[in-house]
C-alpha cells in the first residue's frame, strides 16, 4: 500500500517550485501524492491546520507537516 502525502499550497512561484521538485522527489512506488491548491481549495484549509501546516507550501506524510518553505501563512489564506 502506498503512503498518502498531501501537498499544499496556495500557487504562488515559491510553491509551484515546491510542487515540481516534490513531484520529481518523491517515488511513485512508495506514495501516493495529492495536490491541494488552498486559493482554489479554501474548504481544506481547516484540514490543512489540523494536520500542522502553519504555512504553504507544505507536505504531511505519515501525520507529519513538512514545512519546505515561507511562502505564505495560512492566515492569509482565510481571506
């Protein structure tokens, strides 16, 4: 069975670059990956804070937040 990771972010350039180099870095074999566009998917913001993510763009494995860099705080993604 794979190992679900969720990425999230909010499509600024910071994340884009994420995205590309987690897509390229993380074996297919060994997890299944999702994308979450927070500005186009504002109804998992709460479950992003639940699971830890304090800033985008980010990477839960395993229960764990992955904080790759500042791109933006979730506050500023509440609106």
């Amino acid at each position: 069975m794979k190992t679900p990771a969720i990425f999230y972010h909010a499509g600024c350039p910071v994340c884009v670059e994420a995205e590309h180099q987690i897509a390229d870095a993380l074996d297919p074999a060994r997890y299944e990956v999702e994308l979450v566009h927070l500005g186009e998917q504002p109804a998992r913001i709460a479950a992003a804070e639940a699971a830890g993510v304090k800033s985008v763009p980010a990477l839960v494995i395993n229960g764990e937040a992955f904080h790759i860099n500042f791109g933006a705080p979730m506050s500023a993604l509440k609106g």
